[in-house]
C-alpha cells in the first residue's frame, strides 16, 4: 500500500553560479573533460563500488553516460553534451570543454547576462557564417575521387580515442577497413536520394586488432552443436530463402478475448504441428534451400526440413530482420497459411565461416549494401571502447557525404577562428555596436572572453607541459615539447602545425597562444596545392564540429541566464 | 485541529506576495532571466513561465497556495500573465498595508482591546474587499470602456467585415509575448517560427480562429521535440509528422488513398464475453484457414480499392502486417486517439468499419493524401503525411530542436501558449457598463427597471462625463433613450432565469448583481445579429469601440416576449451607428459594450500607465469616499509592472522619465509615444486585471486560516463563521 504523503516545499537558491559550491564542481568537470581531451589525453576509469564492469574510456559519450551530477547546472551541461553526441557521436568533449570556458570566462567578467547573451550570438554567427563561407580556410572540400582525406578523417577519429589501445599498425588496418565497410554501405547505382546500407558490427573479443575484417553480407552466429546439424552445403549459384517472423513453434496465436473450450480429446498441439507440417511441406515443394526464423522453430519441422535438405536457423533476433531481408530481398513472412512465392528472396552464396573460435553462418548477396564488421580487441573494455569509435567514424563518414566538407583538427580551426574573430571585431566593431545596442568596451571583454575560451579548448590538446604557438599568418596550432633546453632558439622546433597542413620551412613568425598580440588578418582562401600535397592531416567531421560549437555557446548561454533554481526535494 | 488567527491579514499576505515577487520578477519582461528547475526523478527544466515556476515550489504556506490557485485559474483561462498577476498583486496588497499603517496610527488609543481590534480589522477587511468588488465589477468596466478604449488598436489589417490577420502586427504581438516567455537568444527566432507557422496552416485567410483553435486543441501532435541540435534548427515542416515508425512501408507515387481501422482486421477465435467450443482438430484448422483467407480477402479488397495506406489505431497481428506488404499497403499502427482525432478533424475520415461480405462492399471512408513517406530527425524514423486538408487548417508540424530536453519543453509550452493567447486576442470581451452604481438594490429583475430609470437621472459617477457628451448630442438621442426604457421595462416583466444567461456571459460573474446587470445587457444584444459587422473607422488602426463586432451570440430559448423586444430593439441599437467618433462610444455604452476581438496596445507599460492616468482622474471626479480609496490604490499599484520593465533602462528610457512624457502626452490629447516594438492584447490584460481583484477580494475576506493536521480527505473550506 503506497503512502500518502504532503509534498515538501522546494528549495529556491537565486544567483546559482556565484555560490563556491557552483564554481568548484563547474571546476571540477572543466577539469575532468580537459583532460581527456585529444591523442594524448589521459584515460578514466569508471567502476561502481557496487558491482559492475570496469570502464577505462577517455569518450564523452561513455564518460559522461556513467558519470552522476548533482549541480543541477551541471545536469543541463552534462545533457546538452550527451545530446549533441546522441545526434552527432563526434565532438563531445569539444562541446564540453568549450561550453566550460565560456561560461567560466563570462563569469569573471561580471556584465550583465543580457550584453553577454547578445554579444555571444553575434560572435557565434560570426563563426558560424565564416565555417559556412568559400573563403574559409579551416574547411577542406571531399574529394570523393581518392581516399585519401577521408582515411584521414578516420585515422584522426581512431587517434583520438587513445582507450582503444592501438599501435600505429593497428590504425591503419582498422581505418581501412572502416573506410571499406562505409563503401560497401553506399548503393552502385545511386539515384538522386541515396539510401545508405548499414555495416553491421560484429563482436570478436580476445583476438588480435590485425584479425578483424570487412565481409559483404551478414554473419549470423551459431552455435557448435547447432553446427553439427547443419548439413553440408551443396554447390549452386543460387540459394533461395525464406524468411519467417512469425513463430514457428506451433504455439497458438492470440485466440481472442473471449472463451475458448476444447472439447476432451482434442489436442490443439497436434493440430498446430499437423498446420506446421503443411508449411514444410510447401516450402520443400517451392524449392527453398534457407529457412531463417526471427523466433523458435519447433524441433519436428527442423528435423523434417532437414530430411528434405532444407537448411533452417532459427533465434535470429528481431535486429537483423531489417538487414537479413534486405540482403535476401525477401518479404518477412507472417503467416503459417498459403506462403506467396513473391515473398522468397535468395542468396548468391551460403557458407560457413570460423572467425577465433566462433562459428558464422555467412549469407553473401547478389548485390546489397549491407556489410558485416568483424571487430577484434584484446579485452573488453577496449573492445566496447573501439566499437564506439567505429560507429563514431562511421557516422562522421555518413555526416561528411552529406555535407562534403572536412575542418582542419588539431587544433588548427580554433586557433585559426580565434584569429578571425579577433580582426573582425577589432577592424569592423560598428555594425555589432549599432545593432546589439553596446558599448565598444563590452564588446572588446566579450570577444577576449570568447577567443580565450576557444583558444584554452585548442591548448587543452596539450597534456604533457608543452609550449603553444601560433604563427601570424595562418593562424595556426603549433605545439613545442617541454622542457627545452633555453638555448635552443624554440621557434625553430616545431615542424608540423597540429593538422598537418603546414611545415615550418615557410618563414613564419610564431608567438604564444595566450600571450597579448596584435590582431591579424588570417590568410583565408586554402590553396588546392596545399591541401593535396600533405599525405596525413588531422581532420574533423565538418557538420558534428559545427554543430557542437553551437549547441556549446547556446547552452552556455542558457546557463548563465539562469536567475535561480528551484530544486524540488520530494 | 488547529486555529491560527490571522491576524492583519494583509501584513502576512504581504509577506507572502513579496517572497515570490523576488522569484518571479526576475524572471519579467525582456530582460527577464531563466529559472533552473529540477524534478525529483533527476530530469532539469527550464523556464521562464510564472505558472510553471510556482507548481514548482510547492508551497506550503495556506495564503500562498490560495495565490497559487488563483493564478492557475487565470492562467486555464488565458494562458498568460502568471508573473504579472504576482508582482500587481503585491503591489496592491502594499498599498494597503500603507493605508492601514496611517489609520492604525490616528486609531491606536480607541482600539486597546486587542480582541476588539481583531474583529475590527475583520469588519474592515470585509468592507474593504467588498469595495474592490464593486471596483471590478462596475468602474473598472465603466474606465475601460469610456476612457481607454480611444487608445486601442487593432491587430486587423483592416476594419472591413472580414477580418484579415495582418502580419507584421501579428509578429510584433508574438514578438512581445516570447519576449516574456523565452530565452533572450531565442524569442526572435520562436516568434518569427511561429508567425510563419500560423500563416502557413491558415489556408482560408478569413478563418485563422479555426486554425487557432484546432492548433491550441492538437498542439501535442502537432510538434516534434528533438534534442541535441542548435535552437536555430527548429523548423516547420508541411504535412503530419506521426511520432512512430511505419510497420511495412511500401513506396508509392500519385496520391494516396488512406483509411483508417480501429479494430485488427484478422478476425479472432471469439470476442469478449463469447464461447468458442473446438470440437475437433479439424474444426480448428478450418477456422484457422477461415481467418487466414478472410484476412487476405480484406486486405485484397482494399487493395482493389486502390488503399495503400492503413492507419490503425490498435496492434494489427503478423498476418495483417504480411498481407498488407505483399498487396503494396503501408501500415501504421497503434495510433493515439489525439493522434486519431487530429486526423479526423484535418481530413474529415471516418473510421473503416469491417465488411460483413468482403465481396460486394463499396468503400465510401477514404480520404487522399499527397505523400506518405518516412522522415528521419536525429535517426529516429517518424511517419510524413501530406493531408490533403478539408477544413480550414493546412497540416504543418513544428520540429522544435534544442540542446536540452528542459529548453525543447520550454518552447513547446511557450509555443502552446501562444496559441491559446492568439484565441484570447481574437475573442471578444464583454464589459458591463449598464449598470452605474448601487449595487446594494440590484438583486431581482424589477430593480433593473429601476436602474435604468436612475441612468436616465444620470447618477452622481458618470454625472460629469455623460451629461456632457449629452449635451452635445442631438435631440434625437434622447428620445431614443426613452424608448430604450420601454424596453428595459419589457425586459424586466420577462422571468428569463438568470442560469441560462450566464452561459452567456463570457466574464465570471462573482455577484448575483452583476449577472442582473448581464440581463438587459444580453437581452439588448439579441439585436445584434442583422447587423453584421460595422466598424467605422476614421482614424486608420483606431477603433470605435463598437458593440456590433459579436455576431455570434445568438442567445438559446428566447421567449415569446422577448422576441417583441428584439424588434424593437433592433431599431434602437442600429441608430448610434449613424454617429460618428466619440459620441458613439458614450451613447453606445447604454446597449452594451465590450473589448472587440484583436485590440491591442503597444507593450512597455502602456496599459498600465493609461489605466493609471484614467482611475487617477476618476478618483478626482468620485465623491465615494472608499471608490476613490480603491482607485488610487489601483492606479498606484498598476505601475509596479512597468517599474520592474524599466529598471535596467537609464536616462531617457528610465521609468520616471516614460511616465512623465507619457502623462504629458495624455494630458494636452497627444498620441503617446512607445520606444518598443510590440503588441499586447488589451482583454488578456484586462482579464488579468479582474482576476487579480477577484483574488485579493479572496484573501481579504479570510479572517482565520485553521490549520488541519490529518489527512486530507475531502474538500474542505476556510469559512471559520460557523466555527466560531
């Protein structure tokens, strides 16, 4: 019997991000997503004292998932960060880390939230209209022609995600066959819409990295003992299939609301059994070769379609219904009555495959865009890690193929908008003074608050004591190794910017990332040259990147717009 | 059981009201912030809606959660105005207490008794609250029609008998409203989302209301909330968005024909409440084989029909789903009833009902749709259907994106207000102005007669103002006003009850006085029907205000006797419309008046400082000592609103300087100039206003809050009379 009880009053606290409570646990995420942050970014691990499995990640969307916030500002951090990679699976951290700064910035400054709210739209249009512009010069164009800039884009995903554990050998193999598994998701002969297939992850722990691989088609496990029943296959071009998603266990099917009497005598099983006999019966007369069954088949017709040489799986599952009947183009068939011969599908090939010490059943298709990705790790927790950061990759993939372009990584679009929006703000301020109603001061704390946040986000790529340069021509993020011996003269050192785009042969002139500088114009318009003459670049999905510097200025905005919070305690 | 007597009532009301000003005034007007609320099972919403956030606080305190449910009434009625309602209330309580203050000073050595006093203040509450009532019901009515109607614009574009939404002024209302509803970054783009939405549903311009109102009653079908993506990708999208995936979809080109089934359509062993007895194993195959081929049958049938797509409001079984694939028909299933009535309403269907015959069986519950296809937001699969639309209402949906589910329902629920303030807005409103004072007599039907006469006598309130707009009419008026008395007199001899006219009524009408007052009112307006809509309009945008603008309310079971009435009547009421400008508005008000449909002020206090400047002004005129009491309070308390608008403004936007050009402006007959762009509708602040009083009248009369420990079980009252 449940209680009746009064409801407590809530609590009302006003003002939610001045309290030291706030400012410590915004701190404290600030700090825990920072440091995940990119290729060396160190790794947590999550357990429950209570039981459960261990997750070492270093990925927003298992950190955060796994991770329990009581700041209520934090949960509306927290959620629009799980959202953004729930819709994007890319750009988490940058979301988190961005949103973090900024609102840690704006806080220090002290304005009003009305000027700060305004003028952080305005920057974020800026931003936005240069990312979307031709003259950008941090967005490359896919070349759908040669692999190349989108091996690039999954090798920077892969490196990213330093929990997956892999060597440099192990990179290149599985970015492949990413990029492979993606291919053969895109029909031959593609219309005006493009219906992308699916790559089907398949599970294979304790194997080496360099096992796994891209097979067309759709890998059914089975069982060792279920093998042995399965008879041998017989050569032939073509197999045909059925596929059923109804029971085939003769089990009555839903007899209504009312009453039903059976008189003394009559067995309902047989006659269920004597109604799946007639199916057998009609199957082997059509000439089907495969049965496939979403649910049990029931072990007499098993053994009877085995007789007629009729191959039956049963205990498929209802998420490989979609897949399985596009492979086989079959019509899922619901009904254990007269079977429409437009309902059968086929296969170009059957086979058995042994993958580690697991057993396949392999159906090869004609010509379908559904593929299947053996996966291998050495352990759990790294596999579940690689597993998400295939899906992350192939989801940019598909992101990139609808909109075809890719951002420079490394930290080189941060610090190339920051360079933007500093000369833009700095050169051009009367049209944002005349239309957001503020003063020239506010605007000029605003943008410094908003360069900072995007350049610290860039700079938290830096784990190991590093310096950050930037030069002043393209704006660009160079990183030095600590602990230099001072007489190296350092602006000599680095030889790659972080994308990869540049060397420093060209004669450029570096300077700190945070230190005072003048506002330069950044070199815009990239030269096709450039781009095509770097083998390996650091990219990043383009419409995930771009999305989540939205959703991190909005949501930053939206917290510190917050007048109070009522906190209901019941 | 418990008694706490409350003493000085007002004092802790005050207190009350103060607390939950500071909450809600931060969140008022444009420069309003957001308020963070969470849910015990862990979820965070945002918002910025005075209802909302007082839900939220679950209050505990007896005169607060009075409060609470006066302005949860208010707002089932228009949909806004939570914070306001707050913050006036406070005001006004505050001007009470400073009235009290004075008195208790000149009164402290009479009342020693401290028992005696309690009672005293008693009387004096009752008395108090009685003349707020009075208030409400008459000379609020009476300066809103005399005095602020002149300054009401009109949301139409033109004042025609069709009345046409005109657009910029439409997004200058919704504009303002968002202002006060939504996140500073983000009103500009909901308000434009919306105003393009309600032009793009509108297929007949002149019958927008009926969109208004199937959007209002389907708004939860009508939006999709999608998480995770900027706000600025919110989006209209044309047709219906069904929040499931389809069970088979087969493509298909050309218009489609749609029906829909309420029922599986494979038929069952038995129905509930019935007996199926098996025989043998062969009667069981047999029906078996029956239902498979009935079932087929059925879907082949409708296939013949030319039917491909089948919209189930129940789970279709296997073999339906299986048929319907093989025979090219999409299935959805398992249908809302909203979702099933929305469709109903949009193309006019009603539900397939099964065949007894399959064979012969001519389809006549069809209707076509010019698309069927399935949309992906954020990878989630959703049903796209492209009504053909028979009614008014164009299908769109509104996909509302946003990084946070909190946020997402913010906008919906500022969206779904919107919609019920749009209805309000394009209401009309009835004042009653008929009858002037002593309200004391005005209990049964003959004293209406007297009242009437007495109005013809011009009574001491509007003594000033009307005998002057007499003077000035023609002679002709005032046989008129005569006649108008023989009616009244016919009126009176009518035992019309007075339950069937307050259905009526649109106004709650609290005292048996004001429903009387209703009666020769609505009676007067039986005429109106003729007439149509004549506006007469001289001044672009400013509208007289006339009576004529309801045709609608054709009243239920006229007697005999008053149709007599009507006709003569009818002669009357059409006369004044020949006058031109004011002198109609003063003779007018004696058939009826009320707040035409679409009029609105511009925002930023204009309401507020024009109310104040008119009942300032009327005080001045009022020989009552307590009306002019409550009015002054009023006036003084109604500028709390506009005080908490403009305390960010500096200089010449400040509040003492808008005020001070205002009152110039209004004082040498000058149009008042407004800074802001932005509309609000003058009956949702006028209802707000009647709520208020009806509110404070409420807490006012309570003299002893008891305190009940035990469960509550019924409805219990706080009427202590009988108690003690």
């Amino acid at each position: 019997m449940s209680r009746l009880e009064a409801k407590k009053p809530s609590i009302c606290r006003s003002d939610p991000l001045t309290g030291e409570r706030a400012r410590a646990s915004l701190a404290a995420l600030k700090g825990l997503v920072t440091s995940c942050y990119g290729p060396a970014g160190r790794l947590k691990q999550l357990h429950n004292g209570r039981g459960g499995s261990v997750v070492t990640t270093s990925q927003s969307a298992a950190l955060l998932a796994g991770l329990p916030v009581s700041h209520p500002v934090l949960k509306v951090l927290t959620a629009a960060v799980r959202n953004h990679v729930a819709c994007f699976s890319d750009g988490g951290l940058f979301t988190a880390i961005l949103c973090c700064n900024l609102v840690e910035n704006v806080q220090r400054l002290g304005l009003a939230p009305t000027t700060v709210i305004k003028l952080n739209k305005h920057l974020l249009s800026l931003c936005t209209s240069y990312l979307k512009s031709e003259g950008c010069a941090c967005r490359i164009p896919v070349d759908f022609s040669s692999t190349q800039i989108l091996l690039s884009l999954v090798r920077s995903i892969l490196t990213s995600k330093p929990a997956c554990m892999l060597i440099a050998k192990e990179v290149d193999h599985i970015s492949t066959l990413i990029l492979r598994a993606f291919l053969l998701t895109i029909p031959e002969n593609a219309q005006e819409h493009i219906i992308l297939g699916k790559s089907i992850i398949v599970p294979l722990k304790g194997q080496r990295v360099i096992d796994s691989a891209v097979l067309p088609g759709i890998l059914i496990e089975v069982s060792g003992v279920q093998l042995m029943k399965i008879l041998p296959i017989k050569k032939s071009d073509s197999f045909k299939v059925a596929l059923f998603c109804v029971s085939l266990s003769g089990d009555l099917s839903d007899t209504g609301e009312g009453t039903l009497l059976v008189s003394y005598g009559v067995s309902l099983e047989n006659a269920a059994l004597d109604q799946l006999f007639n199916l057998g019966k009609q199957l082997v007369s059509d000439h089907v070769d495969l049965v496939l069954c979403q649910k049990v088949i029931h072990p007499s017709l098993k053994q009877f379609l085995r007789t007629h040489h009729v191959i039956a799986v049963d205990r498929i599952g209802v998420s490989l219904m979609e897949p399985l009947s596009k492979v086989t183009g079959t019509w899922p068939i619901g009904s254990l009555g007269s079977i429409s011969p437009s309902s059968y599908g086929s296969v170009k090939d059957l086979c058995i495959a042994k993958f580690g010490c697991k057993h396949f059943f392999h159906l090869i298709p004609n010509k379908t865009t559904i593929c299947s990705l053996l996966l291998c790790n050495r352990n759990d927790t790294a596999w579940d890690e690689l597993k998400l950061t295939c899906q992350t990759a192939l989801h940019a993939l598909q992101l990139t193929i609808k909109d075809p372009y890719v951002l420079l990584g490394g930290g080189c679009t941060e610090t190339h908008l920051v360079a933007y929006i500093r000369h833009k703000t700095r050169n051009e301020p009367e049209s944002v003074l005349r239309d957001e109603r503020c003063s020239q001061t506010e605007l000029q704390l605003i943008t410094e608050a908003f360069c900072s946040a995007l350049e610290s986000l860039a700079g938290s790529l830096e784990h190991d004591g590093g310096e950050i340069l930037t030069d002043s021509k393209y704006g660009h993020f160079w990183s030095v190794q600590a602990n230099l011996p001072s007489a190296v003269n350092w602006p000599d050192l680095p030889s790659r910017c972080g994308c990869g785009l540049y060397s420093s042969q060209e004669e450029l002139s570096w300077s700190f990332l945070r230190s005072a500088r003048h506002p330069f114009p950044p070199q815009t318009c990239l030269s096709r040259e450039a781009t095509g003459s770097a083998d390996t670049l650091t990219l990043d999905c383009f419409t995930a990147k771009l999305s989540g510097l939205q959703v991190a200025v909005e949501t930053a905005s939206l917290i510190l717009d917050l007048s109070c919070v009522i906190e209901d305690t019941n | 059981m418990r008694a706490m007597a409350a003493a000085g009532s007002v004092t802790v009301a005050l207190h009350v009201a103060e607390v939950l000003e500071t909450i809600v005034s931060g969140c008022l007007g444009p420069e309003g912030r957001q308020v963070l609320c969470t849910k015990p099972t862990g979820e965070v919403l945002l918002s910025r809606d005075g209802g909302c956030l007082l839900k939220a606080l679950h209050l505990e305190h007896p005169i607060a959660r009075v409060m609470v449910a006066c302005v949860s009434s208010h707002l089932r009625k228009t949909g806004d105005g939570a914070k306001t309602f707050i913050v006036f209330l406070c005001h006004l309580l505050r001007g009470l207490r400073e009235i009290t203050d004075k008195e208790k000073d000149s009164f402290l050595f009479e009342n020693i008794q401290t028992c005696g006093r309690h009672w005293k203040n008693c009387c004096r509450w009752k008395f108090i609250s009685q003349a707020f009532l009075t208030f409400q019901t008459q000379i609020l009515d009476y300066v809103m029609d005399h005095y602020l109607s002149r300054h009401f614009l009109s949301i139409f574009s033109s004042c025609t008998k069709e009345r046409t939404l005109c657009r910029s002024s439409l997004e200058m209302l919704l504009g303002a409203y968002f202002c006060g509803r939504v996140g500073r970054n983000n009103h500009n783009l909901i308000s434009q989302l919306m105003c393009d939405y309600v032009f793009k549903c509108t297929a007949c311009e002149s019958r927008f209301e009926e969109v208004l109102e199937i959007v209002d009653d389907c708004f939860v079908e009508l939006k999709v909330g999608v998480t995770g993506l900027p706000v600025s990708d919110s989006r209209i999208i044309a047709g219906l968005v069904l929040q499931r995936d389809f069970s088979v979809y087969c493509p298909a080109d050309g218009d489609i024909r749609i029906v829909i089934v309420t029922e599986t359509i494979q038929p069952l062993f038995s129905i509930p409440g019935s007996e199926f007895t098996l025989n043998s194993e062969a009667q069981f195959q047999t029906s078996q084989f029956w239902i498979t081929e009935r079932t087929k049958a059925i879907v082949k049938h409708l296939q013949n029909q030319n039917v491909k797509l089948l919209l189930s409001t129940v789970k279709q079984p296997d073999l339906v789903i299986y048929c319907a694939g093989l025979n090219g028909i999409s299935v959805v299933e398992c249908l809302s009833s909203e979702e099933l009535s929305l469709i109903q309403r949009v193309i006019g269907l009603a539900p397939f009902v099964l065949p007894e015959a399959s064979s012969q069986y001519e389809l006549s519950h069809t209707a076509l749709a010019k698309f069927c296809k399935p949309l992906i937001l954020r990878s989630k699969r959703f049903v796209h259907l492209g009504l053909m639309s028979t009614c008014s209402f164009a299908p769109h949906c509104i996909a509302l994106c946003g990084p946070v589910q909190g946020l997402v329902e913010q906008h919906e629920n500022a969206l779904h207000g919107a919609f019920k303030m749009l209805r309000q807005a394009f209401k009309d409103l009835d004042l009653n102005c008929v009858t002037q004072t002593s309200d004391q007599s005005c209990t049964s039907g003959p004293c209406i007669y007297k009242n009437s006469r007495e109005s013809n006598e011009l009574p001491k309130i509007v003594n000033s103002s009307i005998q002057r707009s007499y003077q000035d009419t023609v002679v002709k008026n005032k046989g008129e006003l005569a006649k108008t008395q023989t009616n009244l007199k016919v009126c009176s001899n009518l035992i019309v009850p007075s339950v069937k006219l307050e259905q009526n009524v649109l106004c709650s009408t609290p005292k048996v006085a004001v429903t009387d007052s209703y009666q020769t009112d609505e009676t007067l307006r039986c005429s109106s029907p003729n007439k149509g809509r004549i506006m007469d309009d001289h001044e672009p945008f400013i509208e007289s205000n006339s009576a004529n603008s309801k045709p609608e309310n054709t009243r239920r079971g006229i007697s005999y006797e008053n149709l007599q009435v009507t006709k003569l009547a009818r002669k009357d009421s059409i006369l004044p419309l020949r006058y031109k400008s004011l002198e109609t508005c003063t003779s007018q008000s004696y058939y009826s008046s009320s707040i035409p449909a679409g009029c609105v002020l511009p925002v930023g206090g204009n309401f507020e400082i024009l109310l104040h400047y008119y009942l300032l002004n009327y005080a001045k005129k009022c020989q009552q000592s307590e009306q002019t009491m409550v009015s002054r309070i009023i006036a003084n308390a109604i500028l709390g609103v506009p005080k908490i608008l403009y305390k960010s403004k500096k200089g010449n936007y400040s509040f003492p300087q808008v005020y001070v050009r205002a009152l110039q402006a209004l004082q040498t007959n000058q149009p008042m100039i407004s800074n802001q762009t932005g509309l609000e509708s003058v009956a949702s602040k006028y209802q707000l206003l009647t709520s208020v009083l009806q509110c404070l009248t409420n807490i006012l009369t309570v003299d002893l809050v008891i305190n009940i420990k035990r469960q509550p079980q019924e409805v219990y009252d706080q009427d202590s009379e009988e108690e003690l």
